[in-house]
C-alpha cells in the first residue's frame, strides 16, 4: 500500500485539502498572536459562525457562492466589534486573562449557535459544478477537495502579494519590524494591525463556509480544529505567513498520513511532530521579524 502510487497521490491531495482549512484558520490566528501579541483563543468560535452564516444564506438563497462571499464579510464585521469592544482594551492585559476572557467567549459562541440554529448537525448543498469528481490515477476524486486546494493556494499568493506589493503590506511590516520608530514616522500602526486583524477574521469565516460541505456544520465544531490551529500556529512561527503555511502543511500532511497508516497513534503522531520542530527550532519554523 505505502509504494502504490495511486495511494500516495489521494493521500497527499487529502492533506494539502487539510493544509488548505488550516492555513485559513492559522494565518488569522498567527497574526494576532505574533504581531499584536494577543492570544486568541476564540478564533475557532469566528470559524464556526462563519460555517452558519454560511448556512443560513445558502438556504435562504440557494447559492453556495454567495454563502461564499457574505460569511467571510459578515465574521470581518463582528471581528470589527470584538476588537473595538474587547481586544483593544485587552491588549494591555496579562496573558492569563487574556486566555480567560477569549475561552469564556468560546462558550459565549456555542450557546449562541446553539439558540439560533438549534443543535443539531447540518450540511450545504454543493453547486452542481464542484459536486462531481475527476479520475486521479484511476481513482474518483472529489472536485471540492481540488476546489479547496486551490482555494488555500489562491489566498495564500494574495497574502503573499499584498504583504509585499502594497501599501498595507509596508505599514505592517514596518510595524512589525519596529512599531516605535514606524509611530515616530507618523504611521499609524495600530489601524493597519487592526485592517489585519478583520482580515484575519474574514478569513476564518471563509475557513468555515468552505469546510461546512466536508466536515459538517454543528455546535462545538470549533473545538475540533482549534488544538490543530494553535499547533500550526506554534510550529510554523507566530506572525509569519510563510510559518503559517508550512505549518498548516506539516500538519495536514502528518494528520492525513497518520489516520491511514497508523491510526490508533494519529493523535500521537501530531503531538510528537510539533515537538521534534520545537526542539530543532524553538523559535517555529520560520521566525516573524521584530525590531
């Protein structure tokens, strides 16, 4: 099995489809964590909003492709609030009670969900053109999965193009490099790490919307891929988009490859991963700069 070709290739087009999910939900997380020094813990709660969102305008619509478009805008518009109401003034706060006040707001997000879609698990309806499959190596594959893909790979070289090539991208990285000097300069850095911090945010949501057809829509879905995020975040190097995906394909690949081959230790596996990073690379794998 391991040297069949075939198998190797579904397996590796399963991975880079869970690299792709968690790379969406990491490079929010790492960015708030890396740059603004704010530990997050209830990113995961914006991913699972974002799948109901999702859901609820996907059948009030019936268009996955709008669901698509209004999660991702809808999570940026409640991150907006959640900064301006609660993170701006935590900022400040020990690391501690930054982690009480996020966890409690987990809790806060799943009796909400709870209350307004019930609990129960729910699916989207794919659109007729992603619902099919195409031959890999004379195996169906899903076009979803290629979808999402392709998809994680597209955000990633627009991350990557607007952290290099615009004005935006400047400003952070000049915050990031020296946020003391670059405030002297008159750049206010407080509001382009607030730009992405909803950027982040409405990336979560799309995170969600897109996993709902695969994994699922249900209460506590959160849960279930916040330990991975914050392990792709840890090994990849807090605040680096370039950590972040490495991470996320680290991971997904060790996740993917560990269920199929030896699945009673697949859990063990990502634990042991992340150590094995830490200890040849404390720092994550790549390091954000900071001045």
């Amino acid at each position: 099995m391991l040297l069949d070709p075939t198998f190797l290739a579904i397996q590796f087009l399963n991975g880079l489809q869970l690299a792709s999910l968690l790379f969406l939900l990491a490079v929010g997380l790492s960015v708030v964590f890396g740059l603004m020094g704010f530990i997050n813990l209830a990113h995961g709660t914006l991913y699972m909003i974002g799948a109901y969102i999702g859901l609820s305008v996907a059948r009030s619509t019936g268009s996955f492709w709008l669901a698509l478009v209004a999660a991702p805008v809808a999570v940026a518009l409640l991150g907006m609030v959640f900064h301006v109401v609660l993170l701006r003034h935590m900022q400040a706060a020990s690391p501690m009670k930054q982690v009480l006040v996020t966890f409690g707001l987990i809790f806060v997000g799943l009796d909400s969900v709870r209350y307004i879609w019930g609990n129960y698990s729910h699916g989207i309806d794919l659109p007729a053109v992603l619902a099919g499959g195409v031959s890999v190596l004379g195996e169906t594959y899903p076009i979803y999965r290629l979808f999402i893909i392709g998809l994680g790979l597209a955000v990633l070289a627009a991350l990557h193009w607007g952290l290099e090539r615009t004005r935006l991208g400047a400003l952070v990285r000049a915050g990031v490099d020296d946020r003391e000097t670059a405030a002297a300069l008159g750049i206010d850095v407080g509001l382009a790490f607030f730009a992405v911090f909803c950027l982040g945010c409405a990336l979560a949501g799309l995170a969600g919307v897109v996993a709902a057809p695969v994994l699922s829509v249900y209460p506590g879905m959160d849960m279930s891929v916040l330990i991975l995020t914050l392990i792709v975040v840890v090994i990849g190097g807090p605040g680096s988009l370039k950590g972040a995906a490495l991470g996320a394909l680290v991971i997904g690949m060790a996740q993917t490859f560990g269920q199929v081959l030896v699945p009673a230790l697949a859990s063990v596996m990502i634990y042991a991963v992340m150590a094995a990073v830490l200890l040849a690379r404390p720092g994550g794998l790549v390091r954000a700069r900071h001045g």
